[in-house]
C-alpha cells in the first residue's frame, strides 16, 4: 500500500505510514478524497468567474462558469463532498447564467435600435449646432460683440434664413437650442439637452466664469455622451473653443 501523504510504500496491513506517519486509507477512500478536493476548486473557480462574468457581461467568462459549476455539483454529489461546495457552484451558475441574460438584453433589437437613434441625433444636433457656431463668430466678427439671442442671427441681417432645430425636442412646446451670453457679450454658449431632454447644465455660471480651467471642466463635468448610454444625462455643449 502506498501512502496518500509522502507516497512511500508500506506493509498493506499497516495502519500509519513508517515516514510521514499519516494514517493510510483504502484507494476507494483516497479518491473520494481527491473527488471532493476537485470538486471544491472547481466550484470556487465557477464562483469567481461568474462574479467576473457579471462585471464585464462577458460570455467567454460566463459558460466556463455554468460548466464549471455543473461539473463541481456533479463531483460533490459522488465524492459526499460539502454543501458549502454545491452553493459555490449554484451561486456560479447563477452569475454566469445572469450576465449572458444581461448581455441578450443589452444586444436586443430594440436596444440597438434605440442606441442607433441616439447616435443619429446626437450627430445631427453636433452638425447644427456647428451651424450655429460659425454664424454666431460671423456676428461677433461684423458687430465686435455675441448676439443677445439667437433670432439676431436671422434679421436684420440674415446670418441664417432660419434657426437649426435641436433634434432631440419633440417640437411641440420648444425645438430650439439653449443659448446664453455674458453680460459683457465676450462669451456665448449653445446647449442641447440630449437623450434625457433635462438641462444639466448652468450656462448662466458658464458665461460668468472667468477662469478657463474651471470653465473647461465645468463643460467635462456636464458633457453628454451617447456611448455612456442612451439614457445617460448630460448635455451636448459648444462655446468658441468647446465643439
């Protein structure tokens, strides 16, 4: 009989190993030994790799964790392993099974649909507002100062023919951008609102602000970004130098 401890050969009626002096057991009782050790390491590791399949709803991560965990129970149950075992492997099938869920969700049609149309407005809404701007910093060049609002781009002098409309307003009660100017009309800004159709941020503190540093995290700070999400807040900015 070998022993199952230093794997030094003893009499088969010895009771101790003569090396190590660990008790022997039978080859049966030496592989339900090695059954529940394989089946506890398979089982945290299904665990681990479901918490990190929900983190990054990654299915590479999350099918190893279900088959792991299916593997570990399997074991468990033909070795008497512990029940602390099972729930590891449950709790990492569970997890795995979940992100590959939030991941059919995430890529549902209407999902994609919906992040598309976002993408596409927020597109248009940078194209007119980019309007916007150059026919404001063509005021400013023919006038030394911002217009109060946006309707002086149109008369007297007709910088446009009409105002481009925020792409993201249902209009009804109002499709036109937000715009503010400085007491002094040395700054402007232009806002949209974006997908959540809220305003984030403070233009009247954007055109009183004096310090560019605080001014230009001011505009990181509110700035919306499709690729946040659809339902992100924030809002689309441009100033002079912010487009």
């Amino acid at each position: 009989m070998f022993c199952w401890n230093c794997g030094s050969r003893n009499d088969d009626r010895a009771a101790k190993c003569a090396n190590c002096g660990a008790e022997l057991v039978t080859g049966a009782a030496v592989g339900i030994v090695r059954g529940q050790r394989s089946a506890r390491s398979k089982a945290i590791l299904s665990f681990v790799l479901g918490l990190l399949s929900i983190f990054s709803c990654c299915v590479l991560v999350g099918i190893p964790a279900i088959v792991l965990g299916i593997v570990a129970i399997v074991q468990s149950r033909e070795s008497e392993g512990q029940r602390s075992d099972r729930a590891y492997a449950v709790a990492g099938i569970v997890l795995g099974a979940c992100s590959m869920a939030i991941l059919v969700v995430m890529m549902s049609p209407w999902n994609l649909y919906r992040a598309t149309g976002v993408q596409a407005k927020t597109s248009q809404a940078r194209v007119n507002m980019r309007i916007l701007r150059n026919s404001i910093e063509q005021y400013q060049l023919d006038t030394s100062m911002y217009p109060l609002s946006l309707t002086s781009l149109t008369s007297p002098v007709a910088y446009l023919l009409e105002i481009p409309k925020d792409p993201f307003l249902d209009g009804r009660s109002r499709s036109d951008f937000d715009y503010a100017v400085s007491a002094d009309r040395t700054y402007w800004v232009l806002r949209c609102e974006g997908m959540d159709r809220a305003p984030d941020a403070n233009l009247k503190a954007l055109c009183e602000e004096q310090n560019p540093v605080l001014r230009n995290d001011a505009f990181l700070r509110w700035s919306y970004d499709p690729t946040n999400g659809v339902d992100s807040t924030g809002d689309i900015l441009f100033d002079r130098t912010h487009f």
